[in-house]
C-alpha cells in the first residue's frame, strides 16, 4: 500500500513522524496497517524494522520513525520512503512505501488511499475479493490543523459500478463527543475536525458503513479503531511537593532513606511517559555535596557517603528533579520536589560529668534527703533514651544508704539517703558515680572518663534521742510486794558520744501507780503492793512506760518500757459458782452441780475442798454435799419434804495452796414445787424475790410518771372538747358579724384590726386584771378620769361555756357597785379631744327609714357585712 503524510517545513532531529505496524492479514482483499505494534497473527517471531534512509530517518524498534537531522523543504526526497519489517526467525519481509510532502505544498493533501496490497517479496499472493478490513488508524494528539484534517480514505470496489454513499457511527461521530470526526459520503474521506487529546480519550471506535444511492448496504459495516498518539504535552507531576524522610546518623553508604514517586499523564509505554529522577541540589553541602544519590528510574534515595552527624548537620534538604523523556534534557519536560532528611539521633555520645567532685553535707539519722546534684552534659537529642541519664553508685556505699535517682526535667543525678546515717559511726562519705544512657552506645563508641565523677559527702552532728537497752526489759517477781521495794535499774543510753550531756528519767505510763523512779540514777521502786489478779494485768504482764531526756538543744528523749511478769502468790479464796439455784421440794430430782472460783493460778486454786458450815444448825439436817470431782461437788435435800422458799446456804470452800486459804460462800437456794419434769411450776422466780429496795424505788417512780403523763393527757382533751363545744354555741361561720361584749378602754381600729380571743367569752375569769390602762399613758388633751373601780372577783361559773351566766354574774356585780353610775347617765367611755370631725351618733337615728338608702355597697366591704347588706339593702321579701 501507499501512503501520504504532509510534514512541516522544518523537521527537528527526535520529532516522530510515523508509527506502522507490519503484519499478514488473514483476509488479503483489503488490508491497512498504522499502528504501533506488530500484528504477528500468532507467528510469534521477532519483528525487525529498516528504513531505506538512514541518514535521514531512524525506526526504533517499536516502529517509531524520527528525523535524523533537521530537514529543510528543499530537503525533502519526493521519493517514497521505505520502510522494512523483517522476521528474524523465518526471514519473511513486508514493505511499505511513506510518501513525504511538505504541509504548505497545496498541491497534494494528506491521503491515505487503501488499494490492493503488494505482492509479498517470499510468496505469490494473488488479489481475491473479500471483505475490507482496517487495521487501527493512529492520529497524534493536540494536531495544530488546518481542521478538518483527513485521516484516510475509505473506499469499496463497488463504487467502480455505481454510486456509493459513505457514513461513520459511534463515539466522536454522532455520538458524544460528536464532531470529532467527520466522513465525505461522497469520496470516502475520513476527517478530524479538531484537536485530541489522548489524555482525554485515548481511542475512538467507530463504525464504517458502504450504501448506495438507495440506502441499500453494499458492503458489511467494518470497525474502524482511531488510536490518539500520545504527545509530550504533559510535565511530570510530584504526588507530594514535601518529602519526608529520616536516616540515622552514621548510617554507612547504601542505607535507604526514603522514595519519591512522579507521575506524567502521558503514555508511560512511550518516551513521553518514562521518567528519571535526579537531584539537583543538597543543602547544607557538609560534609560533602553528594551525601545522598537517588534512583534515576524508581526514585529511591540512599546515602553515598558516610559522616552523617546529628550534632554537626541535624536535616539535609535536597532539590529532586524528574524528567520524562527518559531524561533527556533538550525534549523532556521537568517538575521539581523538595525532599527533608532529617538526620535521626543514635547514642554515639556518652553523658559527660560537668565537674569531677561533688560536695554535700547532710544531717545525720535523715533520710529522703537530696545531698547533692550532679550535673552532666550529652551533645544527643534532648528527651530520648540517648540523653536520658542513669546513675550508678559504683564505690563508696557497701551498706547502701544512698541512691542516685535522675531528675526527669534536668536531667541531673540526685544523690539521696534512703537509709539513716550515724555521725558516730562515720563522718564523712566519698562515692563513685557513673552516668551512662538508658539507650546503650552505639557500636564503637565507649564511655570516657568523664562519665565517672566523686561525690564527698559530710555528715552532721545533730543532738539524738537517749535509748534504753533493751527495751522492753523483763522483769519477774512474785505479787504481794510491798511499797518501797526496789524492783530494778532501767537506765538509757545517749548515742551522743562526742556530746558532753546528762540524761533525767520520769514516768510517762503507769497504769495502776505502783511504781516510781528516781530521776537521776534510773532506779525503780514500788509505791503499792502488786497485785496479778488487778485488771491492769493482762496475762501476768504488767507494762509501764518511762522517759529518759537528756540536757542537749533542743532536748531529746527517749522511752522505754518494763515489762514485770508477776508470779502468782495463794492471796485469794475460791467462792462458789454458781452463786444462786433452783430444787424441787421433794428429794427426786433435788441435786445441784456446783463449782469454785479462784482469782489465784493452779496450785494455789484447786482442787477444792467444799464442806456445809455448822451454822445455822438447820443447814447441815435440811442439806448434804457430796465432792464429785476436785473441782466440783453436789448440793442436795437431805430431807424428804422441804417447804417452798428462797434458803441461803453457807458453803466453806478451802482451796489447795500452800497455806491455803478457805471461805464461806453463800448458796442462794430456791425451793419450790416442780412437775414431772423437775422444772418449777411457780411464776415467781428467784431474781424477783431477790430484788433490791433501789429497784422497787425506780419501778415505782416509773409507774407514778405514766400515770402523771396519762392524766395530763386526759385533762387536755377534755379542755380542747370543752373549747371546741363553746365556739360552736358563739360562733356560727355564716353569721359570725363580731357582736360581742368586749371591754374597751380605749379607742382602737376597726373589727377589720381586731383579734380577738372568743375564749374570754367562754372563761371570763381568765381575763388579764392588767387590761386597765396604767396611769400617764394617757393623751395630753384626754379628760381626767377617776379610776375604774375595782369589781369583785366571781367565782367560776358552774359551766365556764354558758355564755348567760357570765352575763348574770356581770349584772350582779354592776347592780351591788355602789360607785356605778345609773343607767340614765352619761357614761364616758374615753375622751377623744375637742373638735371632732366625726359627726353625731344620733345621725344613724335621723332617718326613721332606711327604706330610700342603697345598702348594696355593703356587699363590697367584706364578707363580715354582707349580713347587713342582706337585712337592709333586700327586697321587701
């Protein structure tokens, strides 16, 4: 086949002009390759390209064609361009024939015209009607035009015969994006009417259809595939612009850092894709300019030298650079980066002591105490286990009375005393402390000699508190010691031995008070007999508590304790237990199981001996005893019958000591009448019989108080019924107006002001006598009155709640007064002044008729007067 390619004026060296494909197609009637890529149709040889002139032109062996130089128009051979695809296993050639011409030449144009193939140089091929099929058709993108722009002419043999029309379907034709491409019905010219873009769309496939002038379809639709050639149009973009990344310092050359990746929008199987990286700048350049190489194909940073040091150059900053094109510097397009390395910290520098003596000084006996700070320098990063400090007390302290904790903030060791320090003992300390890292040195590095300091340190005397040896002390001696015995010496000792001090003793604890001490000396001496039975006693321990103070400033003192185990003495009598008993009146069942108490230890307690007392004579007739075990024995009726009572047995009971001792105890006996069982039918027991004359007082009292309480109780609800019954006979809620007796003596407010007491009505004689107004309180304009005289007091009446009584007994009174006026005088209640603006009384009498006033204001005054408003304001009804 032929084929026509317009070319600019001037043709630069590397631009590409033609990408083919050579391959047999199985249906040789129509055949058209432009394409990149070798159809072999599953020879699977390898496919090798030649172009017939070199000096001009190179094919890559992806089929690529570039100009070898730059070309002029007057350059340009008007002679087809041949290029040759050879397979390298079978030998087999295919030739095609590029015919060049100038894009300004007007005299031919683009054209692409599909005619029968030539006849294979291995092989006769004769031409056969088929069907027409087209290999892919390759347009290069961002095309500057002139649009439209043919692309190939697509022609049937039956257009030899009749007329034919020519039509393209699918994307970019008439179907979004539509336009792109465009057909000439009439020649068959296929066309693009405007730029691509293959990083928009990178194929088209569209759909060629053969009809004649009918519409009848002449040829089957063939598939026409339009790949966009891509074009170096895009420059290779950095996913990050910052790039982080951290190496260890000292890291040796070949450690891996980081990797920085790019991306081009362009093919990546073209040049216009491929990518390489390299770096354009290190700052800082120490301590060489090359610390760091980059991976000119994948992007990965290592390092080229050795000599990273954080303490020197802690961050490295380099300029990445990315090219495609392979690289190339003249045709490929670049973006930069910036890539941070920052150099991490290892522990490659020991800590450092900042002197090599430390001094401190502590009192002696304290603990938790900082004595001294010990202070180190480390050029490592601050904060991290290659800074952080421990030490190590390595000289000095066998007994381990210090330790050397690190201040978390500082940095700094604090040397502290954990265990108390004696003055006596040593003066002064001198310590070996080493400082090392909580993260171990790095390889090669070891820890100089300023990692190891001294710390001196002087104990001060300080006045100590006297101590008794041993304490407590222990001491054994027999009860019953009389006053003023020396019982022992209890003395302290002052560990002061370089102090020049006395020391004095008192008594701090003495439970029972029976012990003293001298003061100066220590001696102890009793000032009461002792006694182990005593409740101060517990287990025959008797504990007492002494003070030793010596004369230093401040003083100090000490306590000890003396401990005196007593050993028991035969200085109590047993008593018997239990001390009170219940038995029948007859002999069956009559036994009682009795026992000895004795304050005194074994052998100075039982066995007992028990034995009925001669007196009275009755005891040993009614009663028998009988020693069932050393400790026990058994009291019983000697008698057949023995009347109900309460019997006191006297009981002598002689313990086992050496001298022992006797007593007579008293056996409280209840005799009474029992049932088959043995027990006692009678309610009264024993304890009741038996109950003080204290006892009967209190219970007594406790009776007469309930009884106190009860009438008390009844008396107030009488009166409150009373009360209650009395306000219902005065007062009725719905025509309560106030009409009341009161006795005035003076001018008040209204009712509206009053409280008043209705109780006064019920029990006049509980009136307050006081109620008279004393003399000169009085107004100055008031008349002169006498004073009131003074009635008689009455006697309560029968029935304090019957109202007419009351009045009775008032009239009587007022009748038998011999100073009361008559009852035609005026009678002066109180004098108001002169000049009243209130008018007459009477007035209320000057209408004979009430009937022409309106009364219904009444009902506005309160409750307390619609009465009236009722008896004066109503209808006639």
């Amino acid at each position: 086949f032929f084929m026509w390619f317009s070319l600019p004026a001037t043709l630069s060296s590397t631009a590409p002009v033609l990408s083919n494909t050579f391959g047999a197609i199985r249906k040789p009637l129509w055949t058209f390759c432009l394409s990149v890529r070798f159809l072999d149709c599953g020879r699977g040889g390898l496919v090798r390209f030649e172009c017939s002139n070199p000096s001009d032109f190179r094919i890559e062996a992806n089929g690529v064609v570039y100009a070898a130089r730059s070309l002029q128009r007057s350059t340009i051979s008007v002679s087809p361009l041949l290029i040759k695809a050879s397979d390298t296993v079978t030998q087999q050639q295919w030739v095609t024939q590029v015919r060049l011409t100038s894009s300004t030449d007007s005299s031919q144009k683009n054209r692409h015209e599909i005619v029968f193939p030539s006849r294979n140089m291995d092989s006769q091929v004769k031409r056969m009607k088929r069907d027409w099929v087209i290999p892919p058709i390759n347009v290069p993108e961002n095309s500057r035009g002139p649009f439209p722009q043919e692309l190939v002419r697509i022609r049937s043999d039956h257009d030899k015969n009749r007329s034919l029309r020519y039509s393209v379907t699918g994307p970019g034709a008439d179907q979004p994006p539509t336009g792109i491409f465009i057909i000439d019905p009439i020649s068959g010219e296929l066309s693009v009417n405007k730029p691509l873009d293959r990083e928009h769309i990178s194929n088209f496939h569209l759909r060629a259809h053969a009809v004649d002038l009918n519409g009848n379809q002449v040829e089957n639709p063939i598939d026409i595939v339009i790949n966009v050639i891509d074009m170096n149009d895009n420059r290779p973009e950095f996913t990050n612009q910052i790039w982080n990344g951290t190496v260890p310092e000292g890291s040796k050359p070949g450690t891996f850092v980081m990797t920085v990746t790019s991306v081009d929008k362009d093919d990546p199987k073209t040049a216009n894709g491929m990518l390489r990286y390299k770096i354009l700048s290190q700052t800082p350049e120490s301590p060489t300019s090359n610390m760091f190489t980059i991976n000119n194909k994948t992007g990965g940073i290592i390092t080229v030298a050795a000599g990273l040091d954080r303490e020197k150059v802690p961050q490295y900053t380099l300029i990445i650079q990315a090219t495609d094109m392979e690289g190339n510097p003249m045709y490929g397009l670049s973006n930069t980066a910036t890539a941070v390395i920052r150099v991490t910290d290892i522990n490659d520098n020991p800590p450092e002591f900042t002197a090599e003596t430390f001094f401190g000084e502590v009192p002696e006996n304290r603990v938790n105490v900082i004595v001294a700070n010990l202070t180190v320098t480390d050029k490592d990063q601050p904060n991290t286990p290659a800074w952080n400090a421990v030490y190590k007390i390595t000289g000095g302290d066998p007994t381990g009375r210090f330790s050397v904790p690190t201040d978390p903030i500082t940095n700094e060791g604090l040397v502290t005393v954990v265990k108390p320090i004696d003055y006596e003992f040593s003066r002064t300390y001198v310590l070996t402390v080493e400082a090392r890292n909580e993260a171990t040195l790095a390889r090669g590095i070891h820890s100089p000699r300023q990692s190891t300091a001294t710390v001196s340190i002087t104990v001060i005397d300080v006045n100590e508190s006297p101590y008794f040896e041993p304490n407590p002390k222990l001491i054994k001696l027999e009860e019953g010691m009389m006053p003023e015995s020396t019982l022992t010496t209890f003395t302290a000792q002052d560990p002061d031995r370089f102090m020049q001090q006395s020391i004095r003793y008192t008594k701090l604890s003495d439970p029972a008070n029976w012990l003293s001490i001298d003061p100066n000396t220590g001696r102890i001496t009793t000032i009461a007999i002792l006694d182990r039975e005593s409740p101060f006693v517990k287990n025959s321990l008797y504990n007492a508590t002494f003070l030793a103070s010596d004369s230093g400033v401040p003083p100090a003192s000490g306590t000890g304790t003396l401990q005196i185990y007593l050993l028991d003495i035969n200085d109590n009598a047993p008593k018997v237990f239990p001390q009170e008993a219940e038995i029948c009146e007859k002999p069956e069942p009559n036994a009682i199981n009795i026992t000895a108490l004795d304050g005194d230890l074994n052998p100075n307690a039982g066995p007992f001996a028990f034995e009925l007392a001669h007196r009275p004579s009755d005891v040993r007739r009614n009663w028998t005893i009988t020693r069932i075990s050393g400790d026990y024995a058994q009291v019983s009726l000697k008698i057949g019958f023995l009347e109900s009572g309460i019997y006191e047995i006297p009981i002598i009971i002689t313990d086992s000591g050496n001298l022992p001792m006797s007593n007579t105890s008293y056996l409280r006996i209840k005799v009474c009448q029992c049932d088959i069982n043995g027990d006692c039918t009678d309610q009264q027991h024993i304890m009741a019989a038996g109950l003080g004359t204290g006892a009967i007082i209190s219970i007594l009292l406790c009776i007469i108080i309930l009884l106190i309480l009860v009438l008390m109780f009844v008396v107030w609800m009488k009166r409150r019924d009373k009360e209650r019954q009395a306000k219902q006979l005065l007062i009725d809620p719905e025509d309560d107006v106030r009409d009341n007796i009161l006795k005035y003596d003076e001018e008040g407010g209204g009712e509206e002001d009053q409280d008043y007491d209705l109780s006064q009505l019920q029990q006049p004689d509980t009136m307050e006598p006081d109620a008279i107004k004393p003399v000169g309180i009085r107004r100055l304009d008031e008349r002169p009155l006498h004073p009131e005289p003074q009635y008689p007091m009455r006697s309560a009446a029968p029935h304090p709640g019957d109202i007419g009584d009351f009045i009775n007994e008032g009239l009587k009174a007022a009748d038998n007064d011999p100073t009361a006026p008559p009852y035609d005088s005026l009678l002066v209640f109180d004098y108001e002044g002169s000049g009243s603006t209130a008018g007459s009384l009477s007035s209320l009498n000057s209408s004979s008729s009430g009937g022409d006033q309106d009364y219904d204001y009444l009902n506005d005054w309160g409750p307390r007067f619609r009465k009236l408003a009722d008896m004066y304001g109503g209808s006639d009804d």
